[in-house]
C-alpha cells in the first residue's frame, strides 16, 4: 500500500465491508509511537446527527404533510 502524493490511501474493499466504513463514514485517527490506528467515529460527533441537532425546532411554521407534499409538487 502506498500513500498518494495527497496523502491519500485505499482501504482494502474486504476490511472496509467488515466494519461497515462506507463512503461518507466519519473514521478518527490515533497513533502510538510509529502505529497509526483508524477507527470508526463515534457517539455524538457523527455528523448526522450534528446536523439533525442543529436544526430540531427552527421549523417557522407548522405545516401537516399534506401541505408540505402539496407545496414540493407545485400545487
């Protein structure tokens, strides 16, 4: 394996599969001495669910699906 003059190196499709590292999939990286370790990121700091936090309860108004489905198909 071989580091990319980015700095950039592919994970074997076999271990990305077995520990569930798809694309997107937020990962942390650790060292000790000259052994670097990745991980998969955890608890609160996966981005989704940043996201979901950041935006509960800003919604303006209270519209029911039926009116939101209404509005995304122009009627």
């Amino acid at each position: 394996m071989r580091i990319t003059t980015k700095g950039q190196v592919t994970i074997p499709a076999d271990i990305r599969e077995r520990l569930g590292l798809l694309p997107n999939t937020e990962v942390s990286f650790e060292t000790d001495g000259d052994t670097v370790t990745i991980r998969k990121a955890g608890g609160k700091n996966r981005r989704g669910q940043r996201i979901v936090e950041h935006l509960r309860g800003r919604a303006a108004t209270r519209l029911t699906t039926d009116e939101i489905m209404a509005l995304t198909r122009g009627e």
